[in-house]
C-alpha cells in the first residue's frame, strides 16, 4: 500500500466496542479483569493502553520497521535507546547534534560510564577509523541541524554491519515521508514526533522504531521499566497527526524549495543551507538518500545585528524553537537552540552568529517569502 493509505489507516481499525472510526483516546490506567489471570491482553496502562499502541504500530508500518515505542519526549526517546548500552560501551556520533542529544550524551550518560566520541559522519570512512573495540552504536542525524548537512546511511549502515555495531537515525528532519533509514540498513530510528509526525506544534512526544524484534521487545522493556510514556491524548494527537503526513510533507517541501530558491537570489543573504540546491555539497547524495528535501533551511546574513534586525522585523514568521509545524517558524541557532555549546564549538561546527534558521510551514508560500523579503529589506 501506498504511503498516504497506511499513514491514515496502519495501525487503526475501528474501535471494537463503538464501531468509532477513529481510535478513542483511552484515558483509563487500569482494566477490568474477569478473574485471576484472564483478561484482553490489558492490565495496566503505563505498560499498554490501545490509543499507544495504535500510534506506535502506525509509526512502525510508516518507517518500516517491527516496533514502535513512544515516549513523552524525543528525548525520552532517545534516553530509551541508549540504555540498551552497558556501562563501558563506546558510541561514536555526529558532532553536530541536536543540542539536547549532545548535552544528554557528554552531561549525564558520561557519568554511568558510556564513552562518546564525536565527529564529521558525513564523511564515513572517519566512523569506520573511529571504532574501537568496545564500539557497539553509532548515533547520526541527518540532516543536521542547523547546516542542513548529510550523512550517508547506506555507508554508515555497512560499516556498523560489517563491525557488529547498532546504527541508530534520527530522522526527525526528514519523517518516514522523504527518507526511510531502516530500509537503508540502521538498525533503531528515533523522532522527536513534536515536530513533523504530530505537525500542529500542540504536543512534546517521540518515538523509537525497531528493525528487529530484540530490540523493538528491549525498547518496550525499559519504556515499562523507566515509565516515561506516551500519555494517551498525546497519542491521539500524534495520530491525528500522520494521517495528513503525507499531504503535508509534500506541501512543505514545496514550499521549501521556493523560499530556498528566493534567499539564495537574495544580495543580502550570504549563503542558504539546504539539500535541495544544486550547489548544496551533499545535493546528489541528498537526492539519492531522501525522495524530497523537506522545510528545513539555514542561511547566513552576515552578524548578529543583521539577524536581530532580520528576527525583529518579521510579521507572519514567528521565533521561536521548534520545528515541522504547520506555521513557519524562525529562529537564531546561536543564541537559541545551541546557546549551550561555547562559541568555540559554534565555530568549529559553523554556527555562525549571522545565521537564521526557518522551518518552513504550510501557510501560501507567496506570503512566507514577502515576509521575508520585507524583513530583509531592513537590514
Ligand atoms: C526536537 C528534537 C529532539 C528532541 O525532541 P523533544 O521532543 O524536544 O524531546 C531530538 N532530535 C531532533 C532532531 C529534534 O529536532
């Protein structure tokens, strides 16, 4: 089935007792038991409840992966997967993190004896000449963020094959929509399901999909073990979400490229990140990897004056963190969502304080771009 059929209907069928079509919000914590021992497969709700399930089997058929498991955050997510570790377990990871991924990684796992390494994974062969033999994951995102660089899955997925290692994506950038890595050989995807997947900036959720059974069954394990669930209002709300993932992502990635095209014809932009452009140093790898480039762009104006100027003058964009809503929204990586690395790392990774980062969103993209303009004009 296509992937617009099984975004609406993988993991749903009407609700048994009602016939309701879409999945009820099951706000309950426990279930009636008929005796001891007998029961539908349900007794309490942290470890299953139907409106979780339904969103967590959704999400595993869009990524094509066994199992999903859904967390209260990306991050809770994400802490999820890296307990499957063991203390003394070496991980290597892209250098250019999401900033809560890097401070979870050097702030709190350090200190139960996992050792990171961090580096270039655009380039492949460096996670090949990075592993050690007590390597047993390697983390990447791509793209990254806010430079919009890319990794080669298929690559990285090789190298941690051919080594015994687990390759973990994620893919919160992208969705399952434009890019698919456990079909590309990793072994777990996370998403922060905040941004894309539930699409309306009105719910913190994330989710990690399994390509095998162990580790789908040791993901679900420690989300019992450790609690942080997905509530089940949040899932529905997720749910109602991917059902339009397919139209929206479509919509995004045009408009997308027509404001990528508008600030790179811009004088006053000095350069635009985005895997879509022709001179983007990854576009034929980006082409290869995802089927669309997305609305995620970054794009330099110079200094920390032009982009205040530029960020206080927008009237439609709104600033703010976050990303993948149906609203633009635009942003000062430097300040904002990497304010905690020094400005030293800020400038080994590029981060420059001239740079504006802008999640392009469904509004008439002759309006996003008028905005823009407007604003630029300013500086
Ligand atoms: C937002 C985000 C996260 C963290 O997700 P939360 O839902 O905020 O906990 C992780 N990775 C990426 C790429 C993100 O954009």
């Amino acid at each position: 089935m296509g992937f617009a059929t099984e975004a609406i209907h993988a993991g749903q069928r009407p609700d048994p007792s009602t016939g309701s079509v879409i999945t009820p919000i099951y706000a309950t914590s426990t279930y009636a038991q008929e005796a001891i021992g007998v029961h539908k497969g349900y007794e309490y709700s942290r470890t299953h409840n139907p409106t979780r399930q339904a969103l967590e089997a959704n999400i595993a058929a869009l990524e094509r992966g066994r199992r999903g498991v859904a967390f209260s955050s990306g991050m809770a997510a994400i802490s999820a997967v890296m307990s499957l570790l063991r203390s003394g377990d070496h991980v290597i990871a892209s250098h250019d993190l999401y900033g809560g991924t890097y401070r979870l990684f050097t702030r709190l796992l350090v200190n139960y004896g996992l050792k990171f390494s961090f580096l270039d994974a655009t380039d492949a062969s460096r996670v090949e000449r990075a592993i050690t033999s007590e390597t047993r994951l390697v983390y990447i995102e791509t793209p990254t963020n806010p430079l919009m660089t890319i990794a080669d899955i298929r690559a990285v997925a090789e190298i941690c094959r051919a080594r015994g290692l687990k390759l973990v994506v994620d893919n919160t950038f992208m969705s399952p929509y434009f890019q698919r890595p456990l079909a590309l050989g990793a072994d777990i995807v996370v998403h922060s399901t905040t941004k894309y997947l539930n699409g309306h900036s009105d719910s913190v959720g994330g989710i990690a999909v399994a390509a095998g059974d162990e580790d789908g069954e040791r993901l679900a394990f420690v989300q019992n073990s450790v609690g942080a669930i997905l509530s089940p209002f949040e899932s529905w709300l997720v749910l109602r979400g991917t059902k339009t993932l397919a139209v929206r992502m479509r919509q995004h990635d045009e408009n997308g490229r027509a404001v990528a095209r508008f600030l790179a014809g811009h004088r006053k932009v000095l350069c635009v990140h985005y895997p879509g452009l022709p001179d983007h140093p990854q576009h034929e790898l980006a082409r290869r990897q995802m089927s669309g480039f997305g609305g995620m762009i970054s794009f330099d104006v110079g200094s920390f004056e032009k982009a205040n100027r530029l960020l206080q003058r927008v009237r439609l964009c709104t600033l703010a963190e976050s990303l993948g809503g149906v609203e633009t929204l635009i942003s000062h990586p430097a300040t904002m969502t990497h304010a905690s690395l020094s400005a030293e790392q800020r400038a080994a990774l590029g981060i420059t304080d001239g740079l504006v980062r802008i999640s392009v969103g469904l509004e008439d993209v002759e309006d996003i771009i008028a905005d823009l303009e407007q604003a630029l004009a300013a500086i």
